[in-house]
C-alpha cells in the first residue's frame, strides 16, 4: 500500500499463476509445473498444505542470479488455502466497513491496552504456563469488563441503589490445573 514499495519481480506472489492448467509462469516465460505436495504439522497440530511446482530449465538463463541461487532447477512451495485466506482478508479490509473498523482501532482497543498497563499496573503475567496465563488474562477481562459496566450504567443513571457485584468463578478443569482453588471477584459498589 505505500508508495516506495516496489514488488519483487522474483518472488513467488508476484509469478503469474494459471488455475485452470495449475501451473506458475517464471519471469522468462517458462513454465513451472506441479511435482508433488509437501505436509507439515505445526506445534499445535494443525497441518499445513503446501503444493510445489518446478522450472524445466533454469541452466543458461540470464536472470538465473536475481531470481535464484540454488543449484538445479528453481522449486517454489505455494499454500493454495494460506493464500485464499490472505485474499479474503485483504478485501475484507479493503472494503468500506473495513475500513470503518480499522479506523476506529486506534480510538478503542489501544486505549484498552494502555488502562490496563499504565492506570491498573497489569504489565506481567501473575501464574506460568498456558493455562494458568489464559486463566489469568481472562480473570482481568471480566474484572475490567465488569468495571465498565459499572461505569455505563452509573453514567446512565439506570441504577437508583447501592449494589454490590459477586462472581464465583470456577477455573476450566485440566491435567496441569487440577489443584487450583476457584476465584472470587467482587466489584465496586454502584451508587447512583
């Protein structure tokens, strides 16, 4: 999206791709055909797609040094699924309520953020390990949650007595979480 950005003629977003026939074109013409899929598997257990395509001739040609350095033919390794979620993203964020919602981030989860770090002092984690982080963060979220609630309904003046919140909170059971204690948040009082 800038303006000094310039694409590299070279990289593989920026070779032709034919859907129909399923084939690369490189930057001298030539064709660069499907030869097989490669599979990996992430830390999370999600398994990756990647198809690989291959030049037919990459010896004599004279752009061989800008556009690689390998030895043999150039191989490329393109994520048909990865890609299609970037395109879905890219429009959606090109689109007019896209970019209503990208305009509004700086005004509503950054000053989120800096409540939290700077008013509340929450800049570390209290627990360690996953689930006790994820039980840790989500705790905060409903206490901070709670506080602007709160705040709402005094600004609207909708709540004629005193109220004090109570929340039990019981932690999602897990083999590393077996042993803790369930929680209790208590709020301010609301006074109108």
């Amino acid at each position: 999206q800038r303006p000094r950005y310039t694409p590299n003629p070279f990289h593989t977003e920026s070779l032709h791709y034919n859907a129909e026939e399923d084939y690369y074109v490189c930057p001298m013409g030539q064709h660069m055909n499907r030869i097989g899929i490669r599979r990996d598997k992430t830390a999370s257990g999600y398994v990756t797609e990647s198809a690989r395509y291959k030049a037919q001739r990459c010896e004599g040609c004279p752009l061989r040094g800008s556009c690689f350095k390998a030895r043999g033919n150039r191989i490329i390794e393109v994520n048909h699924r990865l890609n299609q979620y970037k395109r879905q993203a890219r429009e959606r964020s090109l689109s007019e309520e896209g970019i209503r919602h990208r305009g509004r981030r700086c005004i509503e989860p950054e000053a989120v953020f800096g409540q939290m770090k700077h008013n509340m002092a929450y800049r570390r984690f209290r627990h360690v390990g996953e689930d006790k982080v994820t039980m840790d963060l989500a705790f905060f979220a409903i206490a901070f949650n709670i506080k602007r609630m709160c705040t709402k309904l005094l600004k609207a003046g909708k709540r004629r007595s005193t109220h004090t919140i109570f929340i039990f909170i019981r932690p999602r059971v897990t083999q590393h979480t077996t042993n803790i204690k369930p929680y209790y948040l208590i709020t301010e009082k609301i006074v109108a």
